[in-house]
C-alpha cells in the first residue's frame, strides 16, 4: 500500500512539473507574438533608424568618435558663446526674450527641429524643406513649392504661437539651427534685392523715400515720390544714423543675425554657413533622419552677392562711414568667425 501511494505522489509531482512548463512556454509564445506584432522585423525598437531625436544623434552619436563635421560644429558653437561672454555688456542688452522675439524661430514637431530663419541667407529654401518635414505628406518636393508660398506666415508655425511652458520645453527638447552670412555681402545682396530691382515698389515706398528724403541733398520729387533710385552710399548713411535705430527696428533683411536670432539667450545646437550652405544643410537633414529621401535644393545662381561684387559696392563709402557700419555688424562678424575684410579702411 505504502509503495503505491508513494508512486501516486510521485506522479503527480511530474504532471504539475509538466503543466507548469507548458504554462511557462504558453506565456513565454504569447510574450513573443506581442513582441513580433509590435516590432515585426525582429529590431530593436530603441534603435531602429528615425527614433532618435536630432539632438540626441548630434551630441550622444552611435559612433563613439566624432567626425571632422561634428568638431567644427563644436567649435562654431564655442565661439558664439566665447563671443557672448566677451561681449556680454553689448549682447545682452536685454535680459529677457519676448515671445514677439521668436517670430523668426519656425518649429517642426515631427522631426523636433527649431530653424531661426535670417534672410538673405538661403530662407527661401530652409523654409520650403520646413514645409515638406512639418507638412505631414502635403509637400514632397521642395522646388515644386513656389518662393512666395514658402513666405506666407501661415504656411509654418512659429515658436511665439506656443505659451511659456510650451516654449520653455521645445528651447530645451528640439535642436535649433540657423544659417549664417558674411555680413557684409548679406547687406549687399539685401541692398541689391530691395532697392535696385523695379518690382519691389513696397521697398521703396516705406523705405526708399524715407532715405532719399533723409540723405539726399536737393532731392527730386519724383525720387521723394517714387524712393526707387537709392545709392548704396545713402543705403550705408541710413543704417548708421542714430536717428534710424531710434525710430524703429531695422528691417529683418539687413537686421542683424544676433538681433533676430538671439544667440546670446538661445543656445543654438548647428551654425551653418551660407560659404558651406549644402554641406551643413544636409548635415541637419542627415541629424533629423530624413536624408534618405530628402536634400538640400541646389541650383545655379548667377545673380547672388559675391566678395567681389561686395568689395566693389564699398569702394565708394568713406573710411569713417565703414567704419560706422563695421560698429553695426560687428557682433555678427565676431560670432561667426567672419575677419575684417580686406576691402575695408577702418579709423
């Protein structure tokens, strides 16, 4: 009797062994098809391509040594903040931004991008790539949309649409870029767009007539009139009078990058260069994850602004008035990493 019992026992002992190792592999089957539904490739989730941010693929990279871009842009980034802290009296003028100061900051949510647009330095197309990354499928190809429409505010959202807290968080989470310009040739290719080109009458109209009238001397009423006639020389004159920057902010062409993209509060993760415009640009596009589809607009431009064209236009502003203006500029040219150039006579 005693042995049979003992059998008894001991069978059952293995048929609960049994059961809970089906059990176990039941589970561990269900556990495995929850895996494969979400993640059907089998890849791990963390690191399929697209699921880092921007910011994490430019300062926490996969690969543990840093390419010869990912040092420039450290040391385009050193020298804004080495500029700000020298100049600190000068570029922190003001404490505090406003949300009316980060109208030229345009957001992408999908790819966490913040892009501070600065004309005359290749926005026309950054803004059209912004409308194909923040356009959900509307847009696919850049070109196909037309300069006007990549202007109109509606088109992209801005960061001063968002409240405090919303703003706070995207400053601190989303890499933020901008694209700078020699200075000087950048107040060129404004001068040249805006004042010497017949079908920018609203230019000439609020601005044109406002210089004429102010450095002319025995202007003629149809130049008082029309304002469509403006020398480069009286162009200089009205930026570096006092009168000009008390009156009211310079026009976002030819005001200064540190003026609309605040540098010295806003630190700003890529500084590209108008000189290295497809490189850079594609750099962001590679960060965001989309440069498998998506590239820089190129194109062949015979009428942009160049060094010998800039050189040219300064020929005829005396040394003081260069001088003047360089005082203007100079934070731009300082933070940039933008030497004097050799065309000017400084006092």
């Amino acid at each position: 009797m005693k042995p049979a019992l003992l059998e008894v026992m001991r069978m059952n002992r293995i048929c609960r062994m049994v059961l809970a190792t089906c059990l176990g592999s039941f589970i561990l089957v269900i556990f495995y098809f929850q895996i494969m539904r979400r993640n059907p490739f089998g890849m791990d989730i963390c690191c399929r391509k697209g699921s880092r941010s921007p910011l994490q693929e430019l300062y926490n990279p996969i690969q543990l040594e840093l390419s010869n871009t990912a040092i420039l842009h450290q040391m385009r980034r050193d020298q804004v903040t080495d500029t700000c802290r020298a100049n600190s009296a000068m570029s922190r003028k003001r404490r505090v931004l406003t949300p009316n100061d980060l109208k030229h900051l345009v957001v992408d949510e999908d790819h966490e991008l913040i892009y501070c647009y600065v004309p005359k330095v290749a926005c026309t197309n950054w803004k059209r790539l912004m409308m194909v990354l923040s356009g959900r499928g509307k847009y696919s190809d850049p070109m196909e949309i037309p300069a006007n429409e990549a202007h109109v505010s509606a088109n992209l959202k801005t960061l001063n649409q968002y409240s405090i807290p919303e703003i706070n968080h995207r400053l601190k989470s989303y890499m933020k870029f901008l694209f700078v310009r020699e200075p000087f040739e950048r107040l060129v290719s404004a001068y040249r767009n805006k004042f010497t080109q017949k079908y920018n009458t609203s230019f000439h109209k609020r601005y044109g007539t406002k210089i004429i009238r102010r450095q002319r001397k025995n202007a003629t009423q149809e130049a008082l009139r029309k304002g469509d006639d403006v020398k480069f020389e009286e162009f200089v004159a009205y930026l570096i009078d006092p009168h000009t920057q008390r009156e009211e902010p310079f026009n976002e062409h030819w005001q200064t990058v540190y003026s609309l993209c605040h540098p010295c509060h806003i630190h700003y993760d890529l500084v590209g260069k108008y000189e290295t415009l497809e490189e850079d640009s594609n750099y962001v596009l590679q960060l965001a994850g989309v440069s498998g589809y998506l590239k820089f607009p190129t194109y062949a431009k015979s009428t942009r602004t160049t060094d010998e064209m800039t050189t040219e236009f300064f020929q005829n502003i005396s040394a003081e008035h260069q001088t003047q203006l360089y005082e203007v500029y100079k934070l731009d040219f300082l933070m940039f990493n933008y030497s004097v150039p050799n065309y000017l006579k400084l006092e």
